[in-house]
C-alpha cells in the first residue's frame, strides 16, 4: 500500500473572470520509505501539488488517499488531525516562530498532541540531536544560520513521526554548499530512518539526491526518470 | 499551561503595545475596584455609627414652617409620662462658633444637654464626672476629646478643675468626654463641644429655642403608631406646633438607598473606561492576529485545530486583561486607601470587589478577544502562510 496515492488531481482558481487551472489532472504514488523529487520551473504548479498533498489544499477533482485512507475535505477537524499525524511540513522559509526556541518550535506539533511538557521538550531534544543542532536547542531562530534553521525545521517535520514529510524548496534560501548538505541530511534520515520524504525543487542538482524523480510542467506530470542517484 | 506561557511570552514581546492597551483596562478596573471599595467604606462607617448607637434611636423635629409654636422645655421632658413608648428624652441646645480659649482661637461648639444625652449618644468619659440633672443653671461643663487635645496643647494639664471663659460666662471644667465617632444621629461633633446643662444654656446663649430633640423608643408599638402619639401630644400642647420624627431605621434605610445609588453610579463610570478598555484590547488583539498570520498558518500546518487557534488567542487577551486587571486591583485598592486615610475613616478591602474585578477582567478579555480570535481561527493556512 503506498503512504499517498492522489488519481487525477484538477485544481483551478478563479482569478477575476478568467479560470487558472493549475493542476490538470495529476496522478501521484509515494510509497513507503521513498525518496521522491518533483522538479518542476515556478508557476509550474508544483506548490499547489506540495500544498495539495500536505492537506492545505483541497483539490476540485480527484481523490486523494493518504495511507490509504480516503480524504474527506468537509471536516476541518479530522484535515488537521491528519496534518498533524501524518504529514511533516519542510518550508523553504523555514516558519520558525520567532519567539520560540529550536526546542519549542521543534516540539510544536505534539503539543497538538496534548502531551505533557516534560514529553514534548524529551522528545524534541531526540529529534534535535537527529539533526545535529543539540547544541542549538535553546537559542532562538534569530541566533542561527539559514542551513541551522532549516535543520531544526526538518527535526519539527519528523518529530512527530509522520508518515511523509513534503519538503517545499527546501534549500530555495541557502546557498549551494548549505542547500547540499540539507539535502545530505533529507537522505540520510531516509535511509537510516526509513522516513518517506516528497522534495518539491526547481533545481535538477538537488533532485540528484533522489532515486526517484518527477517532472511536472504546467500542471501535469510530464516524465518518469529512474536514473541511478549520484 | 503552555498556552498561557506563550501568551505571556508574546505579551512581552510587544511591551510598548501591552502597555497602551492595558491602560484602558487598568483604569476602568481601578475605578470599579476604587469605586465599590469606597462605596463599602462609606457605608461601613455610617452603620457602624448607628451600630454603636443603637436602631432604637430617632429624633423628633420641630416644623419650620411653624415659627411662633415653641417646643418647651418641660413638654419634652414630660413626654415619656404621655408616650408610653418614650423610653428616655434628650433635648438639646447649641450654638457653635469661633472662641478664645486661654488667649488661643478655637471652633468650638457649645452645647447644652440633660443627663439622659450622655447615655442616647453612648458617650463615655474620660475623667473627671459628667454633667447630671444636679447641675441645673450652674456653669459647669465637660469638653470634648478634641477640646481637650487643644488645652493641652497649649499648656494645660490639669483639666479637670480648671476654668474656661465663654462668652461673658466662666465655666468649671468638670470632666472631659472620650472620642466618640460622629455622625448619624448625633446632633454635633461632640469631640468639639463644650457642654453645659440645658437650664444653664437656656439662660446664656442668645438663641433659645429647641429645634429637635433625641429620644429612645421601646416597648411594643409600632413606630407609626408611637409617630402619630408623639405628634398629638405637641399638638395639644402648643397650639399649631407640629414635629417630625425621624428614627435610625429610615435614617439608615435612607442612607443605604443613597449609598446603593452611588455605588451604582461610580461601577457605570466604570464601565464605561471598561468598554473603552475592551475596544482597546480588540484593536492590540486584531494588530497581533494580523502581525502573526505566518504562525497561524504554520500552527495550523502543523495539524492546531481552529478551535486551538481560538483559544490561543482568547487566552492571550483574557491574560492581558487579568495582567490590566491586577494592576487596577491594586490602584483601586490605593485609590480607596487614600480616601479612607483622608477621611479619616476605617480602611477595608471588599473581597467582593476584588473578585469582581478579577471576574470583570476576565470577562472582557474574552468578549473583546472573541472576535480577533474567531478571526485567526479562520483564516486559510495557505493564505495566512504566504503572508
């Protein structure tokens, strides 16, 4: 069974009077334990296809599956039950809160859990020494460099042991050697925790990292590739 | 918990905000908490007057409508054999003024009384002996506390035996009055009298004429009916004369009224700086929920229920109100501090009130966070994200 199966995703928006379709009929597979790049040039529709399978956007046709599980978008409650549970966001501006510390921001999703504190701040300190920012831990995004902070954000992506963790632009802000050594890190996690990761880029280099790879353009999945990963 | 330390953390991360939303709850609670505190306080000290006094107490006025019908001397004195419910009589006769005592100014109030006056106004002595029925048409007197401070203070230690000069008049010292707390019924500032027997007053002083007198009613009529027999009586007895009757109960009843009135009054101002104060804290709430569109979205992202966004924010203003809330506590609390020590009069804190003002804070924290919160919980994560 694979962790998320989206059949013939439309999705369009009403800008004024014109209709845009962004997504025009996509059919996606994420199995379990996966390394999946969908590369794709800005206005390409892929945010709104990393958005759609992050449960933040609700298609206007198709199904949607995530562990199989079929995806009802009418109750708010269970979408975000779901996003907390099953989905690990990775964003290319990070979304740290600002006022928070590394250990906070990256036990943010279990306190939807309502665990207790003492839980929560263990837990997210097991995580941030998964991503190697222990050291970090009670120092405020501001006090940290882009590559750390994005670092503390995958440790909150995974923290709350999701079933895939989607990963928008995750290097868009770092510079090249930074963007590779995250990317470094997102494959690591895959294959020594076995975690399900989708990287949403524009960039083929960093797609590299990723035995399989998408290509979406204009709203459509346009090719397969099975290349050996470099 | 964690949700109130993140309020309180994102409170003090806008301090300059806070503290301009806040002051609109700080004063409206203040003046609430000020307000019913020196309500209670007022109130406190006026029964506590009549409390020492007794409720049994009234005093009957002449008419003033009615200026050639006297009330005599001897009427009044005969009263309690007509008015069986007349338990005891008390006339009285005074003329305040300003006075040279042993070459010092003073206001004092000169005052003429029957034995019975000590015991209808709970006075009790300090040294010396009181004046009593004996002492009819003699210059005798007993000073008040505060006429006595002034004695002392300018050099005089033995009272007692020691004469003053009134007027044309020198009078003995006989004994000297402890305090007694003025108000209600009592007809002076007794702490400020110098009394003499009525006779002795009849004769000197230029105005002669009763006004009112104190009396205690007992027994089992009605004060109606005891009313309508005292009325009769003065009727019959001076032609034309007619009298008043005013008793602690309806003095008391009257001043409740008063008080309740005021109260009220003082919690509408109140309310009013309150609602300012909640519009206050609506517009800090509605600038956070816009500046913090990024975490909302990510919260919800990250799986917050709008319900959890809800109640973030709500408990964020329902803090920032509590935080406004204790301040104005303690200001209100000042505020009646200092009013009770200027007037002089027992301090209290009203529990009531405090707990009111904790109720009130919360509650306007939750009615004016109601709609920036609803507002957060509601917007699009993506939307709010991209923001």
């Amino acid at each position: 069974m694979s962790m998320l199966k989206a059949v013939d995703i439309y999705k369009s928006y009403k800008v004024g009077p014109t209709e845009v379709n962004v997504l025009r009929g996509i059919s996606i597979e994420v199995e379990r334990g996966e390394l999946l790049a969908v590369v794709g040039a800005s206005g390409s529709g892929k945010s709104t296809l990393v958005h759609m399978l992050g449960l933040l956007e609700r298609p206007t046709s198709g199904d949607y599956y995530v562990e199989g599980e079929k995806i009802c978008y009418d109750d708010d409650r269970a979408l975000s039950t779901l996003r907390n549970q099953k989905i690990g966001f990775v964003f290319q501006q990070y979304y740290l809160l600002p006022r928070l510390t590394a250990l906070d921001n990256v036990g943010l999703p279990l306190v939807y859990r309502g665990l207790r504190i003492s839980e929560i701040k263990e837990q997210a300190m097991a995580f941030l020494r998964k991503v190697g920012m222990e050291d970090r831990a009670h120092h405020r995004p501001n006090e940290m460099s882009g590559g750390q902070q994005q670092r503390v954000a995958i440790a909150r992506a995974i923290v709350g042991k999701p079933s895939v963790i989607l990963a928008d632009e995750p290097t868009g802000a770092l510079d090249t050697q930074t963007g590779q050594e995250i990317m470094a890190l997102i494959r690591k996690l895959n294959e020594e925790e076995g975690i399900t990761a989708v990287v949403i880029t524009h960039d083929p280099k960093i797609a590299m990292h990723c035995q399989r790879r998408e290509e979406i353009v204009d709203g459509l999945i346009v090719h397969q590739d099975q290349r050996e990963v470099v | 918990m964690a949700n109130i330390e993140e309020a309180l953390r994102s409170l003090t991360s806008a301090k300059q905000r806070t503290i301009l939303a806040l002051t609109g709850i700080i004063i409206g609670i203040g003046s609430v908490i000020g307000m019913v505190s020196i309500g209670a306080i007022v109130e406190n000290e006026a029964l506590k007057q009549f409390q020492d006094m007794g409720v049994d107490v009234a005093v009957v006025r002449r008419e003033f409508s009615d200026k050639t019908a006297e009330m005599k001397l001897q009427d009044i004195f005969e009263l309690k054999k007509h008015v069986r419910d007349i338990l005891e009589v008390a006339p009285f006769l005074g003329s305040g003024g300003e006075y040279t005592l042993h070459g010092k100014k003073t206001y004092l109030e000169q005052t003429g009384v029957t034995e019975s006056f000590f015991t209808l106004n709970m006075i009790r002595l300090r040294e010396g002996r009181l004046i009593t029925d004996l002492d009819a048409y003699r210059c005798f007197c007993v000073i008040g506390k505060a006429i006595g401070d002034f004695l002392r203070g300018i050099g005089i230690t033995n009272l007692v035996g020691n004469q003053i000069i009134l007027g044309d008049r020198i009078y003995t010292i006989v004994g000297v009055l402890d305090h007694v707390p003025q108000g209600g019924m009592r007809p002076c500032d007794i702490n400020n009298a110098v009394l003499t027997h009525i006779t002795t007053a009849g004769r000197f002083f230029q105005y002669r004429s009763i006004d009112s007198f104190m009396v205690r009613l007992g027994g089992q009529k009605t004060t109606t009916e005891i009313k309508t027999e005292v009325k009769d009586y003065f009727n019959k007895r001076s032609k034309g004369l007619s009298v008043t009757i005013l008793t602690a109960e309806e003095l008391i009843a009257n001043m409740k009224k008063q008080m309740r009135l005021f109260t009220l009054l003082l919690g509408a101002i109140g309310s009013i700086s309150l609602i300012v104060g909640g519009i206050g804290v609506m517009n800090m709430m509605l600038v956070s929920v816009a500046e913090r569109r990024m975490e909302i979205g990510l919260r919800r992202a990250l799986g917050a229920l709008q319900r959890d966004i809800q109640t973030q924010f709500i408990i964020e203003s329902v803090t920032l109100c509590l935080v406004g809330g204790v301040i104005g506590i303690l200001l209100g609390v000042l505020v009646s501090l200092v009013f009770a020590k200027l007037s002089q009069w027992e301090f209290l804190i009203s529990y009531g009130s405090i707990a009111l003002g904790f109720g009130v804070a919360t509650a306007v924290g939750i009615f004016f966070g109601y709609y920036p919160a609803r507002a957060a919980a509601k917007l699009d994560p993506i939307k709010a994200l991209r923001s």
